[in-house]
C-alpha cells in the first residue's frame, strides 16, 4: 500500500513539475511579449508627439504669414 502512495506521490511530483516548467515559459514569453507592447506603445506616443509639434510649427508659419 505505501510503495503505490509513494508511486502516486512522484508521478504527482513529476507532473507538478512538467507544469512548472510549462508555466515558466509560458510566462517568459508573456513577459518578453509585454516589453515589446511596451517599446511599440512608447514609439507610438513619441511619434504622435513629433506630429503634434510638426503641425504645430506648421499652424504657427500660416499665422505668421498673415
């Protein structure tokens, strides 16, 4: 009766860890999948910012020309 506990134990041991494992990439790749959201998301606001001052100069010229 002890040795089947202690074989039921290890293989639960051994799955424990197969998920472990599993979960650990899987949450490395989330992680790596997040910065790169993270870089596109600060290249986005720096773009939209050098448009904003672009037609900003721009509104600024057509008033001086007034």
């Amino acid at each position: 009766m002890a040795e089947n506990q202690l074989k039921a134990l290890e293989q639960k041991i051994d799955e424990l860890i197969t998920l472990c494992s599993e979960l650990n990439r899987e949450n490395q790749s989330l992680k790596a999948d997040s910065a790169n959201w993270h870089r596109e998301r600060q290249d986005l606001i720096d773009k939209n910012e050098l448009a904003r001052s672009k037609v900003a100069a721009m509104i600024d010229r057509l008033r001086a020309m007034e």
